[in-house]
C-alpha cells in the first residue's frame, strides 16, 4: 500500500511589512501584507518525464543585462522577460490547469479570504550568539563560587562515556538566517486588484524578502464550540 503525498498549491510573494487593520467587529488585527502577483509559469515538470508534478514560477521583474546567457535562454522561453526569484512549486498541474508556458497567475486565482495558509521563509539573521539568546538556557548559578562563566553551558558530554559530543548538542553559533515555515495562517483579505493579500500575523524575513505562500498543509478546523451541559429532566416523583 502506498500513500500518496498532498502538495498544496501556492505562489512566490515579496513581504511588504506590517500593519493593522480593523476586522467586522472593529477589533484591531496585525496583518503581514505580501504582494503576490502576478507569477508567472517558466516550466512544466510532469511525472513521466521528471518523476513528479511541478510548475517553475518567476516572480519580480529583472532586466536582461543583469541576468547571464543561460538563465536567460530559460526565460526565453516563457517569453516573458527575467525575473529575480525563481522557484518551484510542486502541486497538481493537471487539476490546476498550470500546464502552459507563460501563463500568469494572479492572487485571487488561487487565494481566498479567511482560508489558512502555510508561509516559508528565511528569518532574520542574528549573527554569533549564545546559549543564552540563541536556546534560551538558564546559565550557571550566580552564586557558590562561579567565577566568570555564569552565560555559558553546562557539560556538553563525557570523556569517558561516550567520549564525544553528540550531534545537535545545543552550543553557541550562528543564529538565525534559516529556512522557516509558519504553519496555519489566517488569510485576513485578498486584494486581487492590487495583488496583495493580508496574512494574520507576522511571517519570518525582512522587508522585502522573498517568500513561498502555499495553502495549509494540515486542514485547521479551529476550536470546536461544544454546546453546554444541560441538567437532566427531574423525574416526577409517583404518588
């Protein structure tokens, strides 16, 4: 038996920045605005030729001079000019109807308000940083004799057993300026006409990073309301 993976479709975006704005209920919500459009499809990978199914999408214009021969001998293509990003997105081509070189696809083709969606980045780089700031450990005592090494780590192995450190021990270094993805954002509004769309919440990167906006990978069903207990019926006592 095999099992079959889900690939959500998504698009490329760029982060705006950050804002508020009020919901129907005049509460006020932080949203990320993403400008997501249009992307536009510069190969059709399919599973009997590549082994899987995927569009290769360009977002951000790019002028020619600044982009090399073969690069754009790909763009060619597209017939589309160059782009700065360019990634792969993995989805159902065939459902879709993504099977055409050059076709642009705008936010509201695949975005909808108040739907979740997953959005991939990379967050901010923080530089060398310790196990203070970068695992959030507690250090050393301050008191009893510690002299000078109360933000550092505690024993990191054993001579004896296992006479090495283990991978992935938790140990200062570079910090940040990683691959991150936020699961289960909500989707405040989808202003196709400006393609922009309004994401709940922050989502990792600078300002104008580049990033990959796909729908929820897991279905979010949110909190279930279950309705209150009611006391039973008094029974009717027999005369």
């Amino acid at each position: 038996m095999t099992t079959r993976k889900n690939f959500p479709e998504g698009l490329i975006g760029r982060k705006l920045g950050m804002t508020q704005v009020f919901d129907e209920e005049g509460a006020i919500v932080p949203v990320t605005i993403l400008e997501m459009g249009p992307n536009v499809i510069l190969e059709v990978l399919n599973s009997e030729r590549n082994g899987y199914d995927a569009v290769q999408l360009g977002f951000g214009p790019k002028k020619a001079q600044r982009v090399s021969k073969p690069e754009m001998g790909q763009f060619n293509k597209a017939g589309k000019g160059a782009f700065y990003c360019v990634r792969e997105m993995r989805c159902d081509v065939n459902t879709l109807g993504w099977n055409s070189l050059g076709q642009e696809l705008n936010v509201d083709d695949v975005f909808v308000d108040n739907e979740y969606v997953d959005v991939t980045g990379t967050s901010l780089g923080r530089g060398f940083a310790g196990v203070f700031k970068r695992h959030h450990m507690k250090g050393q005592p301050m008191t009893r004799g510690t002299h000078e090494v109360r933000r550092h780590t505690g024993s990191i192995g054993m001579r004896k057993t296992p006479g090495r450190v283990f991978k992935n021990q938790r140990m200062p270094g570079h910090m940040g300026n990683a691959r991150v993805t936020i699961q289960n954002l909500k989707v405040f509004s989808v202003r196709p006409e400006e393609g922009l769309i309004l994401v709940r919440g922050n989502v990792p990167g600078p300002k104008g990073c580049f990033v990959e906006v796909r729908k929820a990978m897991k279905a979010f069903t949110g909190t279930v309301k279950r309705a209150p207990k009611t006391a039973p019926e008094a029974t009717q006592e027999a005369v």
